[in-house]
C-alpha cells in the first residue's frame, strides 16, 4: 500500500494507545514471583491471581508459581505471596497462625486506600466504598474496616443506601473503575449527602486514569476498538465500556490475537487497539500482527502522555535477596 492511500479517509488504519499495558503495581507483582522464584527456587504459592491475566499466570505457573485462591491450601512455612491486589487483615493474621513466609506484593496505591479506609474508621466515619462486589481488591479493603464501610455498586445502590449518620460520611473507591461512572455515583450520593467528605487523594490509580483517556482519544475515531485484557481484570473490561461511551463503533475484549473474529473486521477502516495494566506488551503485538495478516497497515501510536512511576519491590523480598530495586 502506498502513503497516498493510507492516507486517504477510506483508507485502512490502525491505531495504537499510549498508555497502555503494564502500570508500575503490575510490573512490581510480576517481578516480585519472579524474584521469589529465583531467590527461593520453586514451589513458590501465590494467594490469588498475582494480577488478573491469564497469560502471566499461565507464564508464572510453567516456572514453578502455584496460585491458590485460600492460604489453607498452602504447606505451613512455605514462601507465599500476596497478590497485586491486596489483602484484609484478617488473611495476613491467619498467615502468621499458618507459619507462612509471606511476601506483599499488594499495589502500594491500593495499600493507599487502605490506609485512607483505617483513618476514616479510626475517626468514627462511615465509608461509603465505591467498587465491584466480589473483587479481591474490594474485599481487602473492606477488611480493614468492615463494621464501617458498605459497598455501592451503581447509581441506584447510591439512591438506596442507608447511613448511620449522613453528616459524618466519607468515599474511597476501588483503583480500577471508570472515572466517568465514579464521579456520577459520587455526584448521585452528594445530592443525598452534602457533607460527604471526599478521599484525601484520587483512588482510581494514574494508570487507569492514563490508560481511559488514552482509548477516549482514539476511540472517536475508530470503527472498532480491540482491548486485550482479561475477563476478570476490571481496568480491562473498564477499557471497553469507555471505548464504546467515547464514540467507537464497536469494542471488544481479547486475551490474546487468537481470539480476534474475521467479522469484527468486516466493512471496517480503522481499528484501535489498547491493553490493559495487567497485560505483557507481547499480546498487543501479536494482535497488531495479526492485523497486519487481514491486510491492515502498520499501527501508528497516538500517545497522551508519558508514564515514569516505579515502585521498590516489597521490603521482605529486598531484605531476603540483599538488593535493592
Ligand atoms: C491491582 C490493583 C489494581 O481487576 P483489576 O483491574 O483490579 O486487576 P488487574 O490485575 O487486571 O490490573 C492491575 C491491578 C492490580 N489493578
Ligand atoms: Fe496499582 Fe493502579 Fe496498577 S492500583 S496495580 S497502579 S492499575
């Protein structure tokens, strides 16, 4: 295909978001095992998935990880590490009673809220938590306070939620919901609730946030938006709602470029592609390999800002291998 015709407005495209893929939590979990893996050698168990993609799970479990989803599935003693996350109280407790070497490789902007959701408890609050019920992340967080948080799912649970004293509430949120849905849950509660008081600092992470407004750009020109991530990675699925909301035709999630379908493809121009923050770099090339396979050209990146954040692996693992990071 020449340059005139790639260029004409009919003429296939393919574009891809930045940012994209692994967030600073993600790349420390991962590393983490790995590190594990190396310094302890093999079985090293981990409580749930260390981050919620199948393809490093897979890629950990060949190397000698063994993902349990309870602790009561793990030899006393052993290495066992807590995944990307986090976790309640209640399970590093019952680690301690089981004699586990445990490693904490919960996502320091998630160990965040939890520390937000102790002090508001601590100061008597009632804490509306914003999230999905049944995500490990929701689940920890709300043990750290359990008789002082109560989960809002939607906009109706917002309408319908019942307080102990509404002058005395505050909000905290699950890192990876869509920032637009949020701040209309929040508005919806603040109707209710005008002393609502707010997290002292944003709890949907810079990655999600980066990662939504990066798709939103692409979106509004695209026929179809690829998201590859997951099923049980929120921020993924979160990608593909936003997508749709910001003006693509279609949008739909994949794990990997095997499961891209010829009819998505069909009548389409331009195609955009993002990943989520759990989700190894490789897979979207593979995807825009597989695109260039259907006859699509070369993608071109349309980036909205550069990420430079990095986190030190856990204090535990530093200490155990005798370096830094
Ligand atoms: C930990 C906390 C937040 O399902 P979700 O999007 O939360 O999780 P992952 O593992 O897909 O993404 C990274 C992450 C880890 N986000
Ligand atoms: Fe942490 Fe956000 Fe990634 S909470 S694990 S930086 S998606």
């Amino acid at each position: 295909m020449t340059i005139s015709e790639q260029t004409r407005p009919n003429a296939k495209q393919v574009v891809v978001a930045s940012p994209r893929g692994y967030c600073a939590g993600v790349d420390r979990a991962v590393v983490t095992v790995e590190k594990a893996l190396e310094h302890y050698g093999p079985p090293v168990y981990v409580r749930k998935q260390i981050v919620h993609n199948k393809h490093v799970v897979e890629n950990l479990e060949s190397r000698g990880a063994i993902f349990v989803d309870e602790l009561d599935e793990v030899p006393e003693g052993a290495i066992t590490v807590f995944s990307a996350h986090g976790v309640a109280p209640a399970v590093k407790e019952d680690a301690k009673r089981r004699h586990l070497q445990t490693i904490d490789a919960t996502c320091p902007l998630v160990t965040k809220v939890h520390h937000e959701a102790v002090r508001f408890a601590r100061e008597g609050m009632q804490i509306l938590l914003i999230g999905h019920g049944g995500h490990e992340e929701v689940e920890g967080t709300s043990g750290e306070a359990p008789e002082n948080i109560i989960l809002v799912e939607s906009p109706e649970d917002a309408d319908a939620v019942e307080v102990r004293d509404p002058d005395r509430l505050a909000w905290l949120s699950q890192t990876t919901l869509s920032v637009d849905e949020t701040m209309t849950i929040v508005r919806r509660l603040r109707e209710r609730f005008p002393n609502l008081i707010d997290p002292p600092s944003d709890d949907i992470c810079y990655a999600t946030s980066n990662r939504q407004a990066a798709v939103k750009q692409i979106a509004s020109h695209s026929d179809l938006v690829i998201v590859v991530g997951s099923a049980n990675s929120s921020n993924s699925v979160r990608l593909v709602e936003v997508a749709l909301a910001a003006g693509a035709k279609a949008s739909y999630r994949v794990d990997n470029a095997g499961e891209i379908q010829d009819a998505w493809l069909e009548g389409v121009n331009s195609v955009g592609v993002t990943s989520g923050a759990s989700v190894p770099e490789a897979l979207v090339q593979g995807v825009l390999e597989a695109l260039a396979e259907r006859g699509f050209p070369q993608a071109t990146e349309e980036v909205l800002t550069e990420e430079s954040l990095t986190f030190a692996l856990p204090p535990e693992l530093r200490k155990a291998v005798g370096k830094g990071r």
